[in-house]
C-alpha cells in the first residue's frame, strides 16, 4: 500500500484491481455456498423418515375421508329421490339500535 501511495500510476489502477479481486471472491464465495448447499440437499436428515410416515397416514386418511364422503353422498341419494327446494339463507339484519348499521 506504501508503493501505490508513493506511485501515482500504480494508484489508477490499484483500487480497481482491489475491487475487482473483492467481487471475484464473493462471485467464488456463493458459487461454492451454493454447491455445498445441493450436496447437502441429497443427504437424509433424521426428522426424514417420521415426515414421510406422517404424509403417508396423512394421504391414506384424506383418501378414507373422500371415500367415506362419497359413500355418504351415495347412500342420501338412494334414500332420498326428490330433491327438497330449501329457501336460500337471508342475510342477518342488525337489531335497532345495535352498533352495526343496517345496509338497506
């Protein structure tokens, strides 16, 4: 640092040079950061095998779930030929006097 304070040509390009080397290394840095990162991916963790059992029951319980719904669907249908015409829910009106004010 001495010799490139005490040259002032050496000065022009010494400190892009630094800047140069600092962004190399940092390029470098998180190009080996990332392949340590995908080498790491492919390792088993030990948590690895009770996620896979759980999203099995999981799986095998929405399936139970589906199919249980259905047969349900299937055995109203059966006993119920006719469908009802249900009158369509009305919306809540507030009390006079509440706090919510009424839309209509």
């Amino acid at each position: 640092l001495a010799v490139v304070n005490s040259i002032t040509s050496a000065q022009e390009w010494y400190y892009p040079l630094r800047l140069l080397e600092r962004r190399a290394r940092e390029h470098l840095g998180a190009r080996l950061g990332s392949a340590d990162g995908a080498s790491r991916a492919g390792e088993e963790h030990p948590s690895d095998a009770g996620i896979q059992a759980w999203n099995f029951r999981r799986r095998a319980a929405m399936e139970a779930a589906s199919s249980i719904r259905r047969q349900h669907q299937e055995f109203r249908a059966a006993f119920d030929p006719l469908p009802v015409d249900r009158p369509s829910p009305t919306r809540r009106r507030s009390r006079p006097g509440s706090a919510v004010a009424s839309s209509t």
